[in-house]
C-alpha cells in the first residue's frame, strides 16, 4: 500500500476522534507505536501515524486488517471528501464498494493462507500484480505473465519441497514435477478422495489446461517472444481464459502445499 494512501487516510482522520481511531485499529489487534517520531498539530493524525507505524505493511494479513479499520472509519464519509483517497487506493491495486465500504483486491489473487508459510513468495505476488495491471488493455502481457506465474509457482513447490530446479525445463515438466511432488499427478496412490477416479480425472485435466496456458504463450499470443506480426484476433475475452487456467492450477498446488493434512504429509 502506497504512502500516498497511507497520507490520504490520515489526513481523513481528522474528522474522525481520537476515540474512534483507538478503538478502530484496537479492534483490529494492532497497538500504537511507542518510538513514533511523527509531529501534527492535529492529535488525531499523530494518533493515526502511531499506529501506522506498527503495522509491518509486507504482511498481507496486517495489511488486510488495515483495510478492515479503513472501512470503519471511512464509512459513512461524503464522496466528494473521500475521492483521492478512494482513487488511491484504486491505483494501489483495490476495489471500494460504494454501497457497503468493503475495500478488496483487485484482480487476481491467491488466499492468505497458501502464500503465508512459503520462503519467498515475491516472484508469485509479483505476476499477480502484472496480470491484474494487464488483462484488459494488454492481453498478451496478461498470457505471458500466466504462464510465468505457473513455472514460478512450480519452482516455488520445488523449492519448498527440497527438490532440485533444473532452469531448463520447459513448463511441462515443471507441471509434472510439481505435481508429482506433492502426490497430485493422476498417477499417484493416494487416500481418501484425492486418490479417486473422479479427482484424477480432475488432475489430469487441470495438469492439461496449464500446458495449454504455455502453449498459448509459445504461438505468439503471449509477450516473452518478439512476434513476426501483429497479434490479430487477441482479445480480453483469451487473456481472461489463460489468466484463469494459471490461476486454477497455482490455486491448486498452493493449497496443496499449505494443507497440514495433504497426502504428501504422510508420505513425505
């Protein structure tokens, strides 16, 4: 979240009190800061700059608990007061319902929780913003990004698992292994539903639309390689269709690594 955002929030809050703000941001887990440095005229501001300032903002959950407190101050503000800090937020990348407050990401996103325990999740977070950015006025961006998310999120799995990464291998592979690593290949034996025909079934196709995403890329229709002509025909409606496919499949494997109660848990 921008500092531009993080400014226009608190400058708002001067037309909020000292105890709304506190029990705001309270409610939310967060406590204020005891070394802030921040001087206002307004104790209101500085309320509001304290607690900032103990927010560890690369945190996705704190982050989200930010936008909890956001909606609870804001709400009820007059459009016209509340448009730049609406716009900011918009640009950083969120939605405000203007019926009910409720700001949410924009785009494409993954949940909390099957990005939370992963090394080093920055490559991922990274094609989301891309895609996000680029779905509509640049769907072959959006097709090379999706198929950079699967291979990022494949070595990712990799990665976490203690599996070597051979940097050739093209997307295929990396699907295979991926999912071979954590006993989601249709050919794995494994308990419960996850070894029924039905979910098989299922793997197998998923596995089979992700190659389609990296086959869709390699035809031109993605960025990564220079085109002899123009992309014609390529539209929002294919970028929106490849976006989805990565998105099912990284969804998938992410879940899968995150669950304490997977298969690949018990057979290690």
């Amino acid at each position: 979240m921008s500092r531009t955002t993080r400014r226009l929030f608190r400058e708002l809050m001067t037309d909020s009190t000292y105890g709304q703000i506190d029990r705001a941001f309270q409610d939310e887990g967060f406590a204020p800061s005891t070394t802030c440095s921040y001087t206002d005229s307004s104790v209101r501001r500085t309320r509001t700059q304290e607690y900032f300032e103990s927010v560890t903002w690369t945190d996705p959950n704190q982050v989200l608990r930010v936008l909890r407190v956001f909606e609870t101050l804001v709400y009820g503000f007059e459009a016209p007061y509340t448009d730049q800090f609406v716009n900011s937020l918009r640009r950083d990348g969120y939605l405000v319902d203007q019926d009910t407050g409720h700001i949410a990401p924009a785009g494409p996103r993954f949940t909390v929780d099957s990005l939370a325990n992963l090394k080093d999740p920055s490559a991922i977070r990274e094609h989301l913003d891309r895609i996000s950015r680029a779905v509509i006025d640049d769907p072959a961006l959006a097709i090379g990004s999706a198929k950079e998310l699967i291979e990022s999120t494949a070595k990712v799995v990799l990665t976490e698992r203690g599996l070597p990464v051979d940097e050739k291998a093209d997307v295929p592979a990396l699907i295979r292994q991926a999912q071979q690593a954590l006993g989601l290949h249709p050919s794995a034996a494994a308990p419960g539903p996850d070894g029924s025909d039905a979910v098989k079934k299922i793997l197998g196709a998923v596995s089979g639309v992700a190659v389609g995403v990296a086959e869709l890329r390699n035809r031109g229709y993605g960025t990564g390689h220079g085109p002899a002509a123009t992309r014609a025909g390529l539209r929002p409606r294919h970028a929106h269709l490849a976006v989805n496919a990565a998105l099912t499949w990284c969804q998938l494997v992410l879940d899968t690594l995150a669950d304490p109660e997977a298969p690949w848990r018990k057979n290690p």
